[in-house]
C-alpha cells in the first residue's frame, strides 16, 4: 500500500515536472542551450542511477560504466544511420545490445572482489572503446556522424522508466538480495541467497539502462567518438554515485543534476571543473565516506521527521 | 634479425612498465591500496626531468636523481594527507580516493602549465650498436643498465636494511609489527617513497626514451603497470619485475605483427585472462616475499 503511494506520487510529480519544463519550451522561455542541459542531465541522471544499482544497492564497485554507455551509443546509432530504424526501436536495441555486453562482462568479472573487479571492469571498458576505435564500419577514430534527434521527451521518458524500474527492483525480493550481498557477502551466501545470480542481475540492469543513456546521448550531439567513452567518462558517473552516497537513489539523482549544472556553468574552464571535482571526491572520501546521504534517501528524511515527532 | 631487434625494444618498454609496477606493488601488499595516483607520479618524474634537464642544463644522471627526490617527496605528501586517515576505511573509499589525488594531480598540472606535449632534449648519446645482425640503440641499453642498478638497489633495501625488514613485517601483519615496536606509519611512508621514486626515474627514462611528455602521460602507462604488477602476483617484487617485462614484450610483438592499434587492448586481455584464471599472477604462490 505505502509502496503504491510513493510509485503514484512519483508518476504524479514526474508528470508536472514534465507539464512545466515542456510547457516552458513551448512558450520559449528555455532556449536550445538550456534545453541541452536538460537532456543532459536526464543522461546524467540515467547514468547515475543505472551505476548506482551495481554499485550502491550491489556493492560491486565497476568503474567502466562509460563502456556500456559507448554500446548503447554505437548500437543505437548505427540502427538509425545505417539501417534506417526509428528512434524508438534504436533505443531499445541499443539497451539489449548494452545489456548483453554486461551480461557478457558481468559472468566472469563478478567473481572477482573489490579492487580487482574495479580493475577488471575498467579493462574491459577500455576493451570496447579499443573495439569502436578500430572498426572502420562506425568510424574509428574520427567518429560516426548521427543525426539530432533526441528531444527532450524522450530523454524525460527515459529517466522516469530508469528511476521506476530501479527503484522498484530495489524494493523486491531481488533487490533485498542485491542489498544483503552490499552489507555482507558471505553471509548471504551463507542464507542462501545466489550472490552470483543477484550480481549478474545487477549488473546487466545496470549496463541495459547504461546503454539506454548512451542512445540517447548518441543522438543528442551530432557525432560520437570513442575518445568520449574513456576512463574519464567512467570516472564522472562514478563521482555522481559517491558524491550523492553510496546506496541512496535520491541522492545519486540530486548529485547529478548539480553537477551537471556545475559543469555546464564552468563549461569554458575545463581544468578547474575536474579540480574542483577532485577535490570534492577528495573531501567527501576523507570527511564523509558514505557520500552526502549515505544510504537515505530523500523520502525517509521527511519519515524520520514524523517518527521522531511520534516518538516524542 | 628484426626479432632480437623487436624484443630489445619489448624489454626496454617492459622495463619501464617494471619499475612504475614496483611501486603499485609494494604499496598495494602493505597498504592493500590500489594507488591509481602512482602513474602521475611518473608523470611528474616526467616533467621533473624535463625542468632540470632543459632548465637547468643538467646532465642525464643528475636529473634523474634530483627528479626520484622529488617524486619521493611527492608520494610522501600524497599517503600523508590523503591516504594515512583511510586506513580504517572501507576499500572503496579509499580506492575512490586515489582516483581523486590521480584526477587532482593530472588537472593541476594542466591548470598550471596547459595542455600541450613538450619535447624532451636529447640528453644521452644515441648511436645505434649492431649485435648480431640488429641495430640496438646505446639509449635502450643505458635505460636497460639504469632499470636494472635500481632493481639490485630494491632487492638490496628490501632485503638487507633495516627498513626493509620492517616493510616485509608491516606488509606481512601490520598490527603484530607495531606490537614488535616497529614504527608502522614511518615504514608505509618510507614504501611509499621508494615507489614514487622508482616512478620518478621511470618517468625521466621515459621521457629520454619516447621524447614526448604531456600532463596525460601517466593514465595509461599507470593502468598498464598496474596490468604488469597483477600478472606478476600483486605484493610480490620479482612478480613486478618479471610481470613488467612480458608486457613490454608482448606489446611490442603485437605492434610488430601490424595491430599497433590493439596495442593497449592486448595489456587488458591479459589482465582479464589472469585476473579469471589465476587471480594470484605468476609469482603469487611465495606470499611471503610481498612487500
């Protein structure tokens, strides 16, 4: 019953964002720059939450997020510059093509712990770019050149189908096995829980809607290159997920939309973005490691308030 | 004969992979850290270098010492201010650390000087030496001669000061060497030193060897070493050697074969192979050698 509530209430609340921002497009008052920090952000957005289940609610820590992203970019994009499909149906291909990459990925790497997966995830990350970067079908190293068709529904779209289907995932029976194998492995191995079936769950949603954010992305600019999926790409999703705290939805939502506006704000001075953006990793490690929310979300601080006040 | 010519080529490579591997590989069997900080580290010996070569108008030996000092200093202050209150923390945070200091280190160094490559001076003679049919340059064998006195020099710390022996203890058990009165903060800082010191003259090489350095150098050479120091079995020093030379070597044969471009994936599909088959690398059997 109460989960049913909080799934209205956020259905209700994403529809009147959407009434508001597009009911601002139309009547002009956000322009084209604007508008591509939105779509932006939804990718961002999408790209957060979609490594926050491997990371935050799994545990498993990947830092070669932007891989999956570049499959669903380059799949996507070559169904609609090479075999003429509708966006759409790019879209979805790209995100089961992206899925099974980390299906692909997710059955050996997982075995691995901590540092070594870290590691072997971004290996094979910068294996797929290598991929895209020699395969002269999609350009290579120059880049395949895609049409702009993204707009800004489809990209608001894509973020709520993201935000539900996780944060519905969470909150099942996979999800709590998901949680268990986060707080301790062995344990739940011990319970009974197939740590490794959960894992390559995790992991293949989170590629899929990876690979849904880089459709998108792939049709938001005009071109894309291998070079945009390196480590770096990686490393800037990963900050959205820490920064936001580890295990909490809301929170790596919140930090990616205030990085976005960060970085769109200091777009000019590249250096000083990523220093500031270190230095925040830096801090928030050293003085708060479990992110800003930990591992809240932004709905129980308003219960926790209540049960405090009942309390009393 | 280009082979024998390939190989020398491979191992120089490799050696350089060898010595910035050294310092990934001490750090992580006494701290369990993965220190991605440490291939900036060779980028700044890199500019070091550079600055006392081109600056300064000093010879090749000097600036290499002068830039091992000051990567030694470097590393020092990196395991003080950031890594030394992570020691309790969970290996995430302190990994996600490390990405940070990388990151920081790499984009402060744009920040101040830009962007762009700078081309090093020729500091050491380069004649090629023919030996058996294949023309060796006398830079691959002085860096060869160079990697291998600073090998003997580790072996020799590690294995016969004072310091050494408290840094195999710490990397063996820590809590049991600071109950032997063993001063476990100076010794990881001591290992931390002498890893971004082999870096630092990792760098210098490099810089002599490929004659161009840029502020971005140090990602994928880090991520390679680090490749290298798996391969050999982490927290194992002769695994780090040895690790660090098949690399070079199989680069540079993959090169050689005409996939130049698959060049950085190969050093990956190695670390998946390994990291699936044998977790453990080559040497990982003798744990007890790890510092």
């Amino acid at each position: 019953m109460k989960k049913s509530k909080a799934f209205w209430g956020f259905l209700v609340l994403a529809l009147v964002i959407y009434a508001v921002v597009q009911g601002m497009i139309s009547g002009g008052i956000l322009d084209l720059y604007y508008q591509n920090i939105l779509i932006q952000m939804c990718i961002n957005i999408m790209l957060a939450v979609s490594l926050h289940i491997v990371i935050g609610v799994t545990g498993q820590f990947s830092i070669g997020h932007a891989g999956f992203m570049a499959v669903g970019a380059y799949i996507s994009a070559i169904a609609t510059m090479k075999l003429g499909l509708s966006l759409p149906v790019a879209i979805i291909m790209g995100a089961v093509i992206s899925a099974l990459a980390g299906l692909l990925v997710g059955i050996p790497s997982l075995r691995l712990k901590g540092d070594y997966l870290a590691i072997a995830t971004l290996g094979f990350a910068e294996i797929i770019r290598i991929i895209f970067l020699n395969v002269d079908y999609v350009g290579g190293a120059a880049g395949m050149v895609v049409t702009n068709m993204t707009t800004w529904t489809y990209a608001f779209v894509g973020v709520v189908i993201t935000i539900l289907v996780i944060a519905n995932f969470t909150n099942s029976r996979h999800g709590r096995g998901c949680i268990s194998i986060r707080e301790d492995e062995i344990a739940s191995d011990a319970m009974g829980i197939n740590t490794t079936y959960y894992k390559v769950v995790a992991f293949t949603i989170g590629s899929f809607f990876a690979g849904v954010a880089g459709a998108i992305y792939a049709h938001n600019f005009f071109i894309i290159q291998p070079t945009t999926f390196n480590f770096l790409k990686s490393f800037d999703i990963l900050i959205y997920v820490v920064l936001g705290g580890l295990g909490s939805l809301s929170g790596a939502t919140i930090a990616a939309i205030f990085l976005t506006i960060v970085s769109a704000y200091l777009a000019n001075f590249p250096e000083t973005r990523m220093i500031i953006y270190s230095l925040v990793l830096i801090i928030v490690m050293l003085y708060r490691p479990t992110g800003l929310m930990g591992t809240k979300e932004i709905t129980s601080l308003f219960k926790f308030g209540k049960k405090g006040g009942s309390k009393v | 004969m280009e082979w024998l010519q390939q190989l020398v080529n491979g191992i120089s490579l490799g050696s350089i992979y060898a010595l910035i591997a050294l310092g990934y590989t001490m750090v992580y069997g006494i701290i369990k850290l993965i220190n991605f900080a440490h291939g900036d580290v060779f980028m700044l010996g890199a500019f070091i270098g550079f600055y006392a070569i081109a600056r300064w108008d000093l010879g090749f030996f000097p600036a290499l010492i002068i830039s091992m000092l000051l990567c030694a200093i470097i590393g020092v202050i990196i395991e003080r201010v950031a890594y030394k209150r992570l020691r309790n923390a969970t290996r995430i945070a302190a990994l996600i650390t490390a990405i940070g200091v990388s990151l920081l280190i790499e984009y402060t160094v744009i920040f101040f000087r830009g962007a762009s490559p700078e081309a090093y001076p020729e500091v050491l003679p380069n004649t090629s030496i023919s030996i058996l049919g294949a023309s060796i340059s006398s830079q691959s064998i002085m860096i060869l001669a160079v990697t291998i006195v600073l090998m003997i020099l580790l072996q020799f710390i590690v294995h016969k000061t004072k310091i050494g022996k408290a840094m195999r203890a710490v990397s063996h058990d820590a809590d049991a060497a600071r109950l032997m009165g063993i001063n476990v903060d100076n010794t990881i800082s001591a290992t931390f030193a002498i890893g971004s010191a082999l870096a630092g003259a990792a760098g210098v090489i490099f810089g002599v060897y490929y004659t161009r350095i840029e502020p971005l150098m140090g990602v994928l050479p880090g991520l390679k070493a680090f490749v290298a120091a798996v391969l050999g079995g982490i927290g194992s020093i002769p695994g780090a050697m040895v690790g660090g030379l098949v690399l070079g070597v199989v680069e540079t044969i993959v090169s050689a074969l005409g996939y130049s471009l698959w060049r950085d994936a190969a050093a990956f599909v190695i670390l998946i192979l390994i990291l699936i088959l044998k977790p453990s690398g080559i040497f990982g059997k003798n744990a007890r050698e790890k510092v």
